[in-house]
C-alpha cells in the first residue's frame, strides 16, 4: 500500500488555452497596453458628454455638428496611418498617436472657445481612428500567426474588462458634479495615453514587416514583377474593398447597441428607464465570457466567412426581437429588449471573430499597414454615418425600419462567404509570390 508520503507527486494540470495565451510575452504586453488605455476611454466616454455640455456650456446642436465634423476627419486618418506603418513600424506611429492624443484630450479641460473645442474634436478622433489602424497592424507585426485570432479575442475581453472599470470610475466622480472633478477625470483619461507607452515600448515585434529586411526587398522586387499587382495598393483591390464594405455594414452593430435600441427603449416602449444601462451591461459581460470561445475552429478565411455569416444573422435576429418590444407591458418589454441585447451580443462576438481573421488572411503579409487602413477606414464610415442613418431610418419607422436594418444586416451576412472565396482566390498569387 503506497502511502501519501511516499505517493508519487501528482502531474501538473494542464494550463487552459487562456493561460497560455497570457504566458506569451507580446500578448501580455499588448494586454497591458490595452487595459491603461481602456481604462482611461472608458472614463472619458463616461463624463465626456457632461463636461462638453455642462462644464463648457456648449449647446448639445454644437456638440453634435463638432463630432460630426471629427468623424469625418476620423474616417480620413486611417489610409495615411495604415501606410505609415509600413513605411516605418506600428510601434513607433502608436507611440506617436498616444503623444498626440494625451495633448488633445488633455486640452478638453480648457476648450472654452468652439473653434479650439473643434479642432480638439477632430484631432482627437482623428488620433483615436489612426490608433485604431495602428494596433491592427501591430497585432500582425507582433502576434504570432498560429495564435493571432484567440490572441486577439482574449485582448478584445482585456479592452472590455478596462473599458468598463473607467467607466465605473467615471460615474464615481460623477456623483461630485464639479468641475475640478470633470478636469481630474479629464487629466487621468490624458496621462493613460502616456503611461501605455510603458507597456508598448516592452512589445517585441517578433513579426516585422518584411520589407525591413533583404529577404523583404526580395519578395517586393518579386512582387513587382507579379501582372496586375495589387499588394500595395488596397484601393485597387476589389474583393478586400468588398469584403471591408460588407464588415463595414455589420460593425454597424455598435451603433445599433449604443444608440438605436436606447433610444428604442426611452422614446417607443414601456421599459424601465434603467434597461439602457443594464443592455451595456449585459453586452460588456458577455463579450468578456464568449469572445475567447467564439474563436474556437477559426483557422483560415473560409471558418472565419462562416463565423462572419452566422454572427450577421445573428445581428439581424436581434433588430426583429426589438421591434416587438413595441406596445408590450413594461416588464414583457424589458425582456424582450434584454433577449435582443443578448442576441445582438453573440453576433458581435462572432462576426468579430471571424472578421479578425479575413482582415488580415486577406491582405499582403508586407502590407498589413495599409490593408488595415483600408479595412478601419469601412469600420470609421459606420461609426460616423450609422448613428444618423439609424435615427433617421429606423427609429421615425418603428417596426418595419428594425425590420429593413434586420434585411440589411442579413443580406451582408449571407454575401460575405462567396465574397471572401473572392477575396482569397485574388490574394493567393500576391501572397504565394512573397
């Protein structure tokens, strides 16, 4: 008989594929990044609003036309940010942007003249665009491709977790209603771009863009030669324009959860006022837990096509469960809205597990740059247009506007894989050739 002394010691458990992920050095580093970052966005999205409105008393017609302006101005940096990293690396235009968006959120606490508060606005998205772009391109400088897309699921859970302490910070300080408590959240939001450099300076580029290295000059000088080369001109290359167009489209989702089904709740059902925040809440938890598995079985552009599709459906399902939470009873309503945020919710996780995969499986290994820029650049326009295509197409129409959007979101879905089998057949000479 073996007694417990003398047992032989017990095998260690496996580490969990998550574990894993976070023992790799660049995804720490890029994890650490992120969570400064997210932290002080979520802040600054929490008492942003108040600040512009409240603190430096411009009307809320003056706040509108300044983002919308900045919006325009975000949907034109990520081209020239994409092909900056390529031209030099993502590394140093990250290190860059953050310089200039600490400035330009850092001078919020003292805009009070619009024109300045404008120029702020545009330079701010701006930055925040082309920060976008250049962490797109760094995850493909830096990750490994073998475990880029969970890699990039378990960093999109980080973003959230930070995303949702700044925020929980910023209705803290909220509740001092002040304006030296505005100006404190306001210096915190500018000092996380600084301390992220931190982090992003620690990140090895394990992956570089070729074109730094003689084997890179190689592969160009072969490219060239390559008929109808498309590698480094994205705007020429229609299939990925296509495949960024229908992603495009789908992204639109965020505007649908942040914008269309509030504003759903308050103005066209008997919901508790309180459902808008718990609809956040529930997106933000479930993304944390679903995002990492609903990358499981992505491997290449044809899983990522079917992730894409089914998460678009899924999209489109959840606009027809809103518009039946019209002319219900409260408690019916809330639920209902609940049921859509939910589905609404495992689109976004898929769709964005497999659109991770098809910006990058898609595009020239020597220029993610600015295949990224072209592919946040669709990403921009959504963010920019969507919240006034949604309030004034869907909401003024009630149930058959959700009903069009839900048409909308599904025929994108469904064009998306025979789009991508497009996409990689026109690839596959360009990538085969470096």
């Amino acid at each position: 008989m073996t007694t417990a002394a003398s047992a032989p010691p017990l095998p260690p458990a496996p580490a969990s594929p998550t574990t894993r992920l976070m023992n790799d050095p660049t995804v720490r580093g890029i994890a650490a990044l992120l969570s400064v970052n997210a932290v002080g966005n979520g802040l600054f999205l929490t008492i942003s609003t108040l600040w512009f409105t409240q603190g430096l008393g411009y009307s809320v017609a003056r706040v509108g036309l300044a983002l919308t302006v900045a919006g325009l101005c975000g949907i034109l940096a990520s081209l020239p940010a994409g092909r900056a990293c390529d031209r030099w690396n993502a590394r140093t235009v990250l290190t860059c942007l953050h310089l200039l968006q600490a400035a330009a959120v850092g001078l919020y606490a003292v805009a009070d003249s619009f024109p300045v508060f404008l120029v702020l606005a545009c330079l701010a998205t701006a930055g925040s665009r082309a920060n976008a772009t250049a962490r797109a391109t760094l995850y493909a400088h830096a990750l490994p491709v073998g475990i880029r897309t969970r890699a990039l699921a378990l960093l999109r859970a980080v973003n959230n977790v930070g995303i949702g302490a700044g925020a929980a910070l910023g209705s803290l300080l909220l509740a001092f209603d002040s304006d030296a408590a505005y100006r404190a959240a306001i210096g915190v939001s500018a000092a996380a771009f600084l301390l992220a450099l931190i982090p992003l300076r620690r990140i090895p580029l394990t992956a570089r863009p070729a074109a730094k290295t003689d084997v890179a000059q190689t592969a160009a000088a072969r490219h060239a030669a390559v008929p109808g080369r498309r590698a480094a001109q994205p705007l020429r290359d229609l299939p990925y324009l296509a495949v960024t167009a229908l992603n495009g489209v789908v992204n639109t989702l965020y505007v649908v959860l942040e914008v269309a089904l509030p504003l759903w709740l308050l103005m066209c059902t008997s919901a508790p006022r309180a459902m808008v925040g718990w609809l956040l809440v529930t997106n933000t938890a479930l993304v944390v837990a679903l995002q990492v598995r609903a990358t499981r079985g992505i491997t290449g552009p044809p899983q990522a096509a079917r992730a894409f599709r089914r998460g678009g459906l899924l999209v489109a399902a959840a606009c027809l469960a809103a518009a039946c939470a019209a002319h219900r009873s409260p408690i019916v309503a809330g639920a209902v809205l609940l049921a859509a945020a939910v589905l609404l919710t495992l689109g976004e996780v898929s769709s964005q597990a497999g659109s991770w995969t098809l910006s990058y499986d898609l595009a020239p290994d020597h220029a993610h740059g600015a295949y990224q820029g072209v592919y946040q650049t669709g990403i921009s326009a959504s963010q920019a247009f969507g919240p006034g295509l949604l309030t004034t197409l869907v909401i003024p129409y009630g149930t058959a506007g959700w009903v069009a959007l839900a048409a909308l979101f599904a025929g994108a879905a469904l064009a998306l894989p025979p789009t991508a089998r497009w996409a990689a057949r026109r690839s596959a000479p360009l990538k085969s050739s470096g």
